[in-house]
C-alpha cells in the first residue's frame, strides 16, 4: 500500500495503473475508519482492480460553528485498517494541497441539496460537491463507492456527476450498523454510555416505520408519526423526513414512488443522521 | 472530419484517439467562426494530434435580456471553415444534451468573475465556466485554446482549471484584429457599415495607451485618460479599467506588474469588448 500526499504523485501513480488497464475504484473518506467505511472498500475491491481511498476532513463542508475542529482524527489507525483492507493507495493530502491560497471555484449543487441537511447546514452540500469534484478530478476512477447513511449527499453527488459531465459510475453501499441497529459514523465516538442509548431511538423509529410500510402502510402522516413515537430520547430533532427518493420532494400524502425516511437528531453535543429506503415499484 | 452531436458518442471517438497516444486539443466555441477561431485551430494543430472544435450557443452565458436569440449562427459554413482548417472533430450538441431537463449543478467562479464583464453580466462567467468545466469533463482533452480579446474569460477559465483540479493545459491566444485595428467577433457582423468606423474607436483608444505605455508611461490615471479620449464615438461604454493581469484588481497609482486595459463598450446596439496587455517584468 502506497500512502500518497500530493496532487501530482497521485495522478502520476494512478495513471500509471490505468496504462496497465486497471480499473479505478475510489472511496472518498474523511477518515477515522469504521466497518461502514471498510464496507465500501470492499465493494470497490470486488468490482475493481485498484482501490484509492482518500482521507481528507473538509473544511468546505463544515459551517463556521461545526465540529471541524474536534472531529475525530487517527491517521495512524486508519493507514493500518486500509493496508489491512487491501487498498491499495491511500491520498491524504493537506488542506493547502486541496485549497491553496488563491482557491475560489466552487462547485454549486441545486434543488436537491435544499431539503433536510441542507436547510440546516447551508453550504455544506457546496463544500461536499466541490471536494468530491476535485478528488474526481484527481483521483479519475471509473467508479466511486458512497453510504447510504448519507443519503442525500449520495443524491447530490451523483446529481453532480451527472451534471459536469463526468465519466464515474457512482455506486451507493447499504449502511453499515451496529448489532443493537446504530448506524455507524465516525461522530458516535463522541457519544456517551448515556447518549449512545438515548441515541438508539433514531434507527429504531425509522425500522419501526418501515416495518409498518412492509405491512402495507402508506399513509405518509401515519409513517411519519411512528418514527417520531421513538424520538422522544434524544436532545433535538432536527428534521425527520419521508422524500421522494429521487428528487429528495416531500412525499405526498399517500406512497406511490420509493420514498426514504430521513432523519437527523441532536444526543448531547453530537449531530447523527440516518434513513431508510421504503421501496416501491414505480408502475 | 467528423461531426458529433452526441456526448456518448464523443468521449466514444476521442477514447480511441487517446487508446492510440494521440494528444487531443480543444477549442470551444460558440460558432459563426471567423480568423479568430481558426487562429485558435491553427495553434492546437501545431500542440496536438487531434484537434476537436465545440460549436455550442450557450445559453447559461446570456443574461434574460441579452443576445441570445440574435446571436449569429451558420452551422454549415462553420463546417466548412473547421474542415477546410483541418479540425477532426466537431462537436455541436443541441441544448438539451448539455442542459437535461434535471441539470441543476453549476460551476461557481470567485473573485476573478466579479469586476468588469462580471459587473454587468450577472452569472455570465458562472455560464462560462459551467459549460467550459462540462465540455472539458466529456472532451478531455491535454490543451484548451481560447483567444485574448476575452481576457476575463482566459483568467476565469484557467482558474476554474486550478481549483477543480482539471489536468488541462490552458492556452491564450493573441487577439486577431482586422487591418484596421477592429478585433475580430461573431458580433461585428451585427454593425452597420457606421457603427463599424465608430467601433474602431475602442482598438484606438486601447492602442493609444498601449504606446504610450511603450514610450514609459506608468501613471494609471494617465493611461485610461488616454484610452478614453478616443471613446467619445461609441454609444455606451460600459468599463474602461487598467488591472493587474493576474488578479483582475484594480491598477494602483503607477503600473509595476504586467497589467491589462479592459474596454467594453456599446455601437448601436452591439456590445464589443477588447483589451491590450501592457507587458512588465516582475522584480
């Protein structure tokens, strides 16, 4: 495993392998590593032959009173989970090296990063599409792995890729949990014994909602309120959605297209996000 | 030559150009091609192996209330002129392939975009560099030639090229002038034979600095002052400003870096924009 620190080593190293017709496969991460993260790796090894997992937090993304500062970091650790994982290439570049000083082009998402994270997080979904953009652009893979833990970024992303045109197959990878049903994030690690419980009411709303959707319920209203049952432990809700699954629109009143219930909740100091896919047919 | 109008089809043939290590340049333009763009054609077919000419009126470059509609095109006679030049492909999409009905990510320029025609054309630049960054991502290419007389332009677009991490070398063309000084555009078909002499107004005044300049001339004030007093036959001028080459700031009292005098100005209803450099070697 190679661990690559600028621009110019990693575009030289991955054209390198694309002369020799490896096909590309990128997870772009901000690391401290979970199984979530592994998770797209594998994917990435078994539809591809090179493996480049970037490891690089943000700026871009974090509004001026986030966690960037205290987001959690441990290089070291996630070198090893890589090598350990078979990637091949890991990019961690400096926040000089992905915005110099002169930097000033961003890349400006549209209606689908207006709804639910967006409405609470201005610019956050500019900062994501702009760095996946460069890292596009530098990384140049044929396909690029995403969790469906985020999953308006995944529709954001591949909106984006869509847009400008760029030749990347975008491939989403189905959360990862713990046992007890948690999705894994990198931010549970600032939970508590306390928190980490009380924080458990998120996936257990929305499985019990898609439980009740299995069973044949599409009242949107009724959906809605069985998720928000669960909420009552944690410290805010910040939004608990049921969209349309393609254009992030509310859904109407009564399911007729693949919908996902979208939530995110403050427990204590710490933002979680999670979803569920409600599947249906499109006739 | 041959003549794409497809995205698929495009990346498809310029694929097997690069499988076959040729080196792809590109010019865009927005058509009704004239000895500017051939210039353009010219220097990529001394750079490159193969050579693809856009023709693509775009429509996020025009304001609600700009020349969209009128804008001069003849499809068959730019044909001609790109084959006859020894262009290889020509790509001349229809709106819709590079507009879909979902399109909603743009490319978002900084600080470069806002003085001059960015004062006046709000969201110009972000049209430009949307559709430059697109045509980029599905051409590919290893060297972009644009011409000088959109000085603004050349500075925006290689910029969006640094941020967003696009491997694409950027070349600038040196502006091509009728005999008389006029330099050359689609839109100098729109003046009448009288508004045609008075044009010429806006390369004299830009030449007239440019000399004294030659001659030591280092004082801003003095330079615009100039330029400007050859203006008094145009209808509307729009901006006249001496800026700095590189960040398109504003000039201070006495020139000491390479600097650019910007003009753009209305005959008619025609808006003409041109520019002259005023070359100086940085300590």
């Amino acid at each position: 495993m190679q661990t690559i620190t600028t621009v110019a080593e990693l575009r030289h190293v991955v054209a390198r392998a694309r002369r020799a017709d490896k096909r590309i496969g990128f997870v772009p991460t901000m690391g401290y590593l979970h199984e979530g993260h592994l998770t797209l790796v594998e994917a990435s090894r078994a539809q591809t032959d090179v493996t480049v997992v970037s490891i690089f937090v943000n700026p871009a993304q974090f509004g001026p009173n986030e966690d960037l500062s205290t987001y959690p970091r441990d290089f070291l650790r996630d070198q090893e989970l890589c090598r350990d994982a078979g990637v091949a290439i890991v990019f961690a570049p400096d926040v000089q090296e992905i915005y110099p000083t002169q930097f000033e082009t961003f890349v400006e998402p549209g209606e689908l990063a207006k709804p639910m994270c967006g409405a609470f997080r201005p610019d956050h979904f500019r900062g994501v599409v702009t760095v996946v953009g460069k890292l596009f652009n530098i990384v140049q893979p044929d396909v690029a792995f995403f969790g469906q833990k985020d999953f308006q970024q995944c529709a954001v992303v591949r909106r984006m890729a869509i847009d400008l045109n760029l030749p990347i197959e975008i491939v989403t990878v189905q959360t990862v949990r713990e046992p007890d049903g948690l999705a894994l994030s990198s931010r549970n690690r600032h939970l508590s014994e306390e928190e980490r419980r009380r924080a458990l009411a998120i996936s257990r709303g929305l499985f019990a909602a898609a439980d009740k959707f299995r069973s044949g319920e599409r009242d949107v209203e009724q959906l809605i309120a069985i998720a928000k049952a669960h909420l009552n432990t944690v410290d805010r809700l910040q939004y608990l959605e049921l969209v349309d699954a393609d254009t992030l629109k509310r859904a109407e009143s009564s399911l007729r297209r693949t919908a996902a219930l979208c939530a995110a909740a403050y427990v204590g100091s710490t933002r979680l996000i999670d979803n569920v896919i409600l599947p249906l047919s499109t006739p």
